[in-house]
C-alpha cells in the first residue's frame, strides 16, 4: 500500500456547478532518503483556490502519476516497455510557480513552525521549499521512465516530509481548547442583620405639665359630722373580781370601786376642710420615674360639743410615688404606681388640753387620689407615645437611603423584621421610651434599588444579643469594566513579537478580551488573536480559553488571579496559538490586566458612606448611625461580576424627630 496525500476531487471553488480544479502539478517523494516505504505526494493549486477551509486530505491506495501531459491529457511515462532513451527524448512537465499569497492554508503555516522547532535551525519559509522544489525540477531532465518526477536536493527532502507529517497530523486533531461554560445567573447576596435602637423620647415637663393640668387642685373636700372627743373613762378597782383555775387566777371585773367609768360624754362636732395639692414633680433614673406631690388640709371644727363654734386646723403631707412603666402586646404603655404619703404636719386643735388630728380623717380621700393618679399616668403616656407613632416610625423604615450620589451611586435598603420593646429611662430630663430593630441592611452600588414591600407592625418580640449596626457593601468588579484594563495590557505587549518557545519571535495582534464567570469560582477568560509569521505571509486566527481563580487576603483589598489554566490541544495551527497564549509574557499581562486594587476606592467610599449616616432623615425620624469598623472579605466571581463584600459594623439610632407642620 502506498499513502498519497492529496485534495479530494470533491473540493470545488464558489461556483457549485463547475468542474473540480485539477492539480498543475505533484510534489513525490520516494521514501528512499528517510528510509520510508511509502510515497507522499501533495497537489500544487493555482492561489486562486486556496482556502483555509477548502483543503480536504484523503489516502489512496495508488498516488496519482508522477506526471501528466495537460495538452494531450495523457501520462508523460512511454509505459513499462518503454526505452530510457525515449523517455528522456520527451519533453518534462514544467510545473508552474504559485503565484504568492498573503494568506495560505492555516495547517500549512502551522508545519513552517513545526520546521523550526524540530530542525532548531532557521529554515527557509514555506514559499521558499515549494519554489526551490519546483527548480530543481526546472533543471533536471527525466532521463528514463520513473517514479520520482521531482528530483529535489537530499538536504532538502527531511524538511518537506517533516512538513507533510506536521499538515497530516493537524488535520486529524480536534480542537479540545473549548469556551467554558457561562454563570449568567446573578447569584443573590445574603445580607446582614442589623440591630438598630430606636429611641422615641418626650420631655418630662411635658409629662409635668399633662399631670397638672389634669390632676385637679382640690384633691377632696370633707363635711361630715363625727365625734370629734370621746367621753373620759376612768378605772379605780379596790376589789377585783378574780376568776382561779388552780394556782393561776384571771381579773373578770370589780368587786368594789370603778372599771373602766365614763366620767365625761363624747363631745360631737362638724369637720369641714379640703385638701389641696401643690405642683407635681417628676424625675427620677433607669426606668423608674419619681413623682413627688405635695398636699395640703384645711380643716375646720364647727359646734364642737354645742360649745365651741369653730375651731381650725392645718396640715401638710408629701405624697412620693414611683412609677414604673411598661408595654403591652398592643404597644400600649402601663404604669404600675407605688405610692406612699407622709404628713409632714398633721391637721389637729387643741381642746380641754387634748390634741385632736384629722389624718386619718383625710387617708382614706388620699388613697382615692393614688388610685386615680395611677390611672391618669397610664392615659397620659399613652398620649405621648402612641401605638400610631410606633406604626409610623415602623412603616416609614421600609425605604432606601442615598449614601453616596455618584461615582459610585450608594445605596441601603433597609428592611425591618422584628420590633422589640427595651423599656423606658430617664436622660437628661426626657422620658425616652427604648425600641430595638432587628432589620437587614443592603448595600447596592448602581441605580436605586425599589423599596421593600411594607409588612404590618408587630407584636413586640424579643430580639436576640444586640448585634449591631452592619451594612454589607458589595463592592462588584462587572466583567465589562474588566475586560478593556485586560485588553490594553495585551496590546502593549504585541507592539514587539512575541518570543514562542520552540518557535521563534511572532507577530501576536490581541482582539477584545472575553471575561465572565465560569463553573468552580473560576474566572474564563477568552484571548482572540491574530497569529502571523515571515512578514505577515502566513497568518491565522482563533481563540484560546483560559480559566483562573481570583482571590484576595482576607483584609486586603488588592485582587489578584492566580491558577492561570489554559488546557486542552488543537489542530497544528491552533497548537501555535496555544504556544503563544502559554508563553510566559501572555500569562505575566493576563495576570497583570486583572489584577485590580479597591484600595482607594474603597477608602473613599467608606468615608462618603460614613459622613451619609450621620442625621439621615427617614420621614419624620432622623437616622444617626456610626461606623466603627470595616472588614471586606474574599472575592468572588458571580455572574453579575467580581464581588468582595465589605461589611461595615457600628451602632445605629433612629430617633423620633417629626417635622415641624407648616
């Protein structure tokens, strides 16, 4: 069996219905010289029907003759009984030079570099081999009938079968160097709980003021008649009455002389008075207020034993009580009063010597003042944090607030989940009632996000160990921002050819870059190039496909990409793109071009970030939130981009601040 290598007849030029081109001339070899057995030949085209995509290779059983008489359409060789002299008395086939061209088959150009590599000496370029080839055959003369209708130096034949074995090999390889597959879904980021006081804080002389303007100045007034001094008794026993049981004995009553005789009657008279209150004053500490009301009793004694007309008395107390206030399920203030009194001066007068108070008189009416200041406490609360000011305050967080105008645009979104009650202090003269937050903050760079649907107010709930205020910043590196920072470092290293090792210096021209995300945390990344050799005569075109990881220290915010993979193996002329990718000057700029440092940025972002959440108005509240400490973490590629998250952590105040009403 003998191997030709040769274009099928199959192979026809734009025109469908014209005949197939037939070859000007055949390049054999004998496998004489390379002590091969078998005999290669190759078909010679005019230039006008090469095409990197019309060339289809076939192997024969028989190669085709060694030559051919165009005019007559029959072989130049006489036959097997034909003389060596009448072969040499013909005329040899004179095989025409192909004219040059810039652009010649791909496998072709791929076996010049394949030349290089194995010889590791500089050799003629390809055009050079076919025309001394065909001079050789210019010169000689077909003295006898042969097979070897091309006589070409012995120097010469290793190469030209070497670049027929690289063009056979190429041709039967597929390209494994395939794009990888894309992540376009934009994978959602978790945001951060945050927890975020709300005070809703009143003042005290407001609560001061509700109390006395409802508490009325006369507490209680009294008209009643009573026994104002009970009849004199008198115990004078001289014999008692004595009860025994054995040795003990018990007084029962008197034998002779008085027991317990009334010597004078119970003198009666009218009590008439009020009494009056002073100012009420509130203070206190934590959550307990300190309520001091002092009262006052203006007591008069009138028809005292139908004697003396009127007899008047005063008094003083000091009512304390403590206050401690809670809430309900319904977000309603209670108070629970503790209250105790002490008269300071208790109301009396003097009679027959004797001194008569009416304190007692005046407890029970202050105990009913007690129970009613209790409950006006509670109402009066109620007037000042009331459930739909918590209900506002608790519809109105549902919103974005601009952090950051532009370059970039920031934004949070803040999405409350959970309310809980932390009770009432005292501060600085206000009454602050205590709510905590427990909602997620979003950080979006780009256009304002939509604010989150709105979900009724809760019931209070217990909220977990304060974990503060955390804004999760996603810092997003989008492919597209990406790809030109890639491109320009390619394009400055192909101003000078580009050394490939085994192959010598090239001419590399870099398209535009292909960045996205792939499978496995791995960035692909896809190098268009235009690879040309000998001055441009030969050239070829593609794609390579490499995949690397980016990755950053924890704390830092310089990305690099390391593991720069380009796997897989194509076609002899997809080899040297390859080649070129793999070189280490590509591999340095590919790894230079997406190396990015937030450094700056990231700094200045936090700071305009920072000074946008101090007083932040969110409808009638006023957001003042701090940031004490900044921590980003490893990036990431997703499909939206490359994301380091950057958590900024504080404390956060949403204070009660309604606006002025016009």
């Amino acid at each position: 069996m003998r191997l030709s290598l040769k274009y099928s007849p199959s192979m026809r030029t734009a025109r469908p219905n014209r005949t197939p081109t037939r070859p000007i001339g055949w390049l054999s070899c004998v496998g004489k010289p390379m002590s091969l057995s078998k005999s290669i030949a190759v078909p010679l085209l005019p230039s006008s029907t090469l095409s990197s995509r019309m060339f289809e290779f076939a192997v024969v059983k028989k190669p085709p003759p060694c030559a051919q008489n165009r005019s007559r359409g029959r072989s130049a060789h006489a036959g097997a009984d034909a003389t060596p002299r009448a072969a040499a008395s013909k005329s040899p086939v004179r095989m025409r030079k192909p004219p040059r061209t810039r652009s010649l088959d791909a496998n072709i150009m791929a076996a010049a570099f394949f030349l290089r590599s194995a010889r590791g000496t500089r050799s003629l370029p390809l055009p050079r081999l076919i025309e001394n080839a065909e001079s050789a055959t210019k010169r000689q003369r077909l003295a006898r009938p042969t097979r070897r209708c091309l006589a070409m130096p012995s120097f010469r034949l290793p190469i030209v079968i070497a670049l027929l074995l690289a063009l056979l090999a190429g041709c039967e390889r597929k390209n494994t160097n395939l794009a990888p597959p894309r992540v376009t879904t934009a994978t959602p980021i978790v945001p951060p709980t945050s927890t975020i006081v709300i005070p809703i804080s009143a003042r005290i002389a407001d609560l001061e003021a509700a109390l006395n303007a409802e508490v009325p100045h006369i507490v209680h007034e009294i008209d009643k008649q009573t026994t104002c001094l009970k009849a004199a008794r008198v115990t004078a026993c001289v014999v008692p009455k004595l009860k025994c049981k054995g040795l003990k004995c018990e007084k029962t009553g008197c034998s002779v002389g008085l027991d317990n005789a009334r010597i004078t009657p119970d003198i009666s008279c009218r009590i008439v008075g009020e009494v009056t209150r002073g100012p009420i004053r509130l203070a206190g500490s934590g959550n307990v207020i300190d309520l001091v009301m002092p009262v006052s009793a203006t007591i008069a004694a009138k028809d005292i034993g139908h004697v003396i007309k009127t007899q008047d008395a005063t008094g003083a107390a000091d009512v304390h009580a403590r206050i401690r206030l809670g809430m309900v399920g319904d977000w309603q203030p209670t108070a629970k009063v503790e209250i105790d009194y002490e008269w300071t001066q208790k109301p009396g007068i003097s009679l027959l010597g004797e001194r008569i108070t009416f304190a007692s008189k005046a407890d029970p009416q202050l105990a009913k003042v007690i129970a009613r200041l209790e409950a006006d406490t509670t109402k009066y609360l109620a007037r000042l944090h009331p459930r739909d000011r918590i209900e506002s305050g608790w519809k109105q967080a549902f919103t974005a607030l601009m952090l950051n105008r532009s370059n970039p645009p920031v934004w949070l979104r803040v999405t409350p989940q959970a309310l809980r009650y932390n009770g009432y202090r005292i501060e600085d003269d206000r009454l602050v009632l205590d709510l905590k937050a427990v909602a997620t903050t979003e950080g979006f760079v780009g256009e304002r996000p939509p604010d989150p649907p709105v979900t009724p107010l809760p019931t209070p709930a217990d909220i977990p160990q304060d974990a503060g205020f955390t804004i999760r910043i996603p810092i997003v590196a989008q492919y597209a921002e990406l790809e030109p920072v890639l491109e320009k470092a390619l394009r400055k290293l192909a101003r000078q050819p580009i050394v490939v090792p085994g192959a010598g210096p090239v001419d590399v021209r870099f398209g535009k870059p292909i960045v996205y995300a792939t499978t496995g945390n791995r960035l692909a990344i896809g190098l268009p190039m235009q690879v040309a050799a000998d001055g441009e005569a030969f050239s070829t075109t593609g794609t390579v496909w490499a995949t690397g990881i980016p990755y950053n220290q924890p704390g830092s915010q310089q990305v690099r990409v390391r593991d720069l993979t380009i796997d897989g193996r194509g076609d002899a002329t997809f080899d040297i793109m390859l080649a070129v990718a793999r070189s280490p000057g590509v591999l340095d700029a590919i790894g230079g071009g997406l190396t990015q440092n937030f450094g700056r940025d990231y700094a200045k972002l936090l700071g305009k970030i920072d000074r946008a959440l101090m007083d932040k108005r969110v409808g009638d509240f006023i957001l003042d939130a701090r940031i004490d400490q900044v921590r980003n973490g490893v990036v990431k590629p997703l499909g939206q981009g490359v994301y380091m998250p950057v958590d900024t952590t504080g404390t956060a105040t949403l204070r009660y601040d309604p606006r002025p009403v016009p």
